[in-house]
C-alpha cells in the first residue's frame, strides 16, 4: 500500500493513495498523531497493532497538497556516501580523492537534520553564493524501519523494514569539503525533499528497482538498485552497530552516477531549476530551486 501525509482544507491528514495514484482515502487518526504524519502508523505496526480504519470518501489527490510522509522525522535520516560503483567512479578525480574512507570495506555513514525535510513540489531555497555557490542534487531510495532493534543480523535485515520512498539529498558542496565531515553541508533548510508517500515492502523490494533524476528534463541520473556497493541488508547491520534503530528511523542509500559535481565542468543548480526523481514502484518527486 501507499501511504501519504496531506493537507485537505487546512488540516493534516494521512491516508492510503489509490493504486492508479489519483485519489486518497484518509485514516482515521486524531489531529495530533497526523501532525506526525505516517509515522504513528510505523509505530502502531510495530506494536502489532492494526492500520486504523478509513474514513470519508477518496478525495482527488490534485484537490490536496502532500506532505512529506514524515514531516519531521523522530531524529537525523541516516544517509549513505558513494554507495554506487559508478558515481564512486565519477568522484575519484574530485575533491573526493583524498578522502582516506575505504568503502570497500565500510560505507561511508552521515545524517542529515530532520528539520531540513520538505514535501513534494515544495521550493528548496538555495542559500545565497555567499554561503553557496555549489548545490547539487542527489536521487536516493531511502528505506523507513519498520521493526527497530540493535545490532541486526544481514540475514534478517529486511524484516526491519516498513516501505521505501524517495528523497533528494541536496548537497553545499564545498561546505561539504570544508569542514571535513559532511552533516552541515546536507543540512541546510529545505535540503532533504521527501516524498510522494511511502510503499510498503509488502509492495516493493528495494533491492531490484531503478532510480532515475532530470534536472530541467535534461537526464541526469540512472542506476539500479543491485548496483549499490553496500546493500540495503549491510547497511541495516551497519548501522545498526551498537545503535538502536527505531520505527521511522530512516536510511537514504546512496546516489547513483550523473551528479553536478561529477560533471565536466561541475554544473550546480541555480535559481528556476526543477529537479526531478522517479523511483521505480514508488513514483516521482519533484522540487524548483529558488
């Protein structure tokens, strides 16, 4: 199933989006819970306890305005660096070439503030050329835990998962560089675009889709899932080391090849871009740099 938060005449709602992706039926959750978007939902399903019941009829998705499906997640998304094999390859010539990680042996870890999420089709606000000029855009399969726990084994890694959705890890690439860690320069407001909803894994398997990006319908980006370096089961492991994972805890999983950075020249985004990403068995998310 999808689920998607949403505003309907002024109130936040969660609901289930049709199969044909035009309609959405709401749930039956009290105001307080939908502020949090899907993520009582996760919570709820972790308990064992059952999705709540809808309520009133579907409702045309182009009469609504969609959230983020978790508009302010518990705490910092967990994200994942040079995770395809190609983009790893376009970045050995960057500034990326002295970095001494070694991701043949582990992923590169980084988090980025749960306040920086926004919506589909909501602006992501470039900072200005004093702070930065060098945004760049990054298509990510980003996987929401569903079960937490610590230290989980590979071999069960998945049961841990909810669904999946999209985010673009919007990156200041020379903040980036210049503190020699990368939370600020993935952090800034409105730099984590999220959406449209969340599958199921019931629905989708993270592991065997395509990730595809378009920066003003120019093709950018294309990469398959059973191209990532490190897994999704490996990184439920790994980050799971020593650290709980909890329901809503989510994991971007890396960008596939085509960045800005990797181009030549390096191209970044500028005021009027439209950036857009399509996960396939998910659908499209799609944000103007202003």
């Amino acid at each position: 199933m999808r689920l998607a938060t949403f505003v309907h005449q002024g109130q936040r709602q969660v609901g289930l989006v049709s199969a044909d992706g035009q309609t959405v039926t709401p749930l039956a959750l009290n105001p307080a819970d939908a502020q949090r978007g899907v993520l009582p939902l996760i919570e709820a399903a972790a308990a064992g306890q059952p999705l709540p019941a809808t309520t009133g009829a579907a409702l045309k998705l182009a009469d609504v305005k969609l959230d983020a499906p978790l508009p302010l997640p518990r705490r910092n998304l967990w994200c994942v660096g040079r995770n395809y094999h190609e983009h790893a390859k376009e970045l050995q010539g960057s500034v990326f070439k002295n970095n001494n990680a070694n991701p043949a042996v582990w992923p590169i870890v980084f988090t980025k503030v749960p306040e920086c999420v926004i919506a589909d089709g909501a602006d992501v606000v470039l900072p200005g050329d004093d702070i930065s000029p060098q945004i760049d855009y990054e298509a990510e399969l980003a996987v929401v835990i569903g079960t937490g726990g610590k230290n989980i084994a590979k071999a069960d890694a998945m049961k841990h998962i909810y669904g999946y959705t999209i985010v673009n890890d919007v990156t200041a690439r020379d903040v980036q560089m210049r503190h020699q860690q990368w939370d600020m320069g993935k952090s800034f407001d409105t730099f984590c675009p999220m959406g449209p909803w969340i599958v199921t894994a019931d629905e989708l398997d993270g592991q065997h889709t395509r990730v595809r990006c378009w920066v003003n319908g120019e093709p950018r980006q294309d990469g398959r899932t059973e191209d990532l370096i490190f897994d999704i089961p490996t990184l439920i492991e790994t980050i799971s080391r020593g650290i709980t994972l909890y329901p809503g805890d989510v994991i971007a999983t890396g960008t596939p090849a085509g960045v800005g950075l990797g181009m030549t020249p390096p191209t970044f985004l500028k005021s009027g871009d439209v950036v857009r990403i399509e996960i396939d068995g998910i659908g499209t998310l799609q944000n103007r740099f202003v």
